[in-house]
C-alpha cells in the first residue's frame, strides 16, 4: 500500500516559495491561453517548469477527462513574473 504525499510545513521553508512558484505558473497558463484563445472543447492548460525560464504548456481539450488529449504545446520561456517573452511554435490567436 503506498502512502499519501505529505504537504510540506511552513517550518520546511517552502510555502512562501511553493506560493510563488505556483502563482509564476498560473501567470504562465493566463499568458498562454490569452493569446491563443479558448479551444470550444477545453479542459484544462497545465506548465511545468523545465528550468529556471523555461516551461512546457499543454493545452489538453476533449469532451470530457476520459477522451482528453493535448491539443497545443508549447515551450515558452519567461520572465520573473510570468510574462511570456518567447514562445515555440509562435502564440498565435487560433481562438
């Protein structure tokens, strides 16, 4: 039986951290998706942080979880605050 992860204390000296992190993703999935538009079918838009500017963005649409797929990605590359500065393939409105 595997165990439930374990969210990190305060005391672990991450939250203040894990916050901003989280909201510099957010701030990356917004940029994203306001230039590209909203896909009729969206599900969800998730990045990952592959190093210190640099992200992954997948737009992942379908009708419904069971038949959800990728429909965009993206490597972009950002500023502290989570301003798209660069983007491959290019931002474009398709929405």
């Amino acid at each position: 039986m595997s165990k439930s992860p374990v969210a990190p204390t305060e005391s672990d000296g991450v939250r203040e951290d894990g916050r901003h992190g989280e909201r510099r993703l957010a701030r990356v999935v917004h940029s994203v998706m306001a230039a590209l538009g909203r896909p009729k079918d969206f599900l969800r838009a998730t990045a990952l942080e592959v190093s210190a500017h640099s992200f992954r963005v997948n737009v992942v649409t379908g009708p419904d979880a069971s038949a959800a797929r990728v429909a965009h990605s993206f490597f972009v590359t950002a500023d502290e605050t989570g301003n798209v500065t660069h983007s491959s393939p290019a931002l474009a409105k398709l929405y």
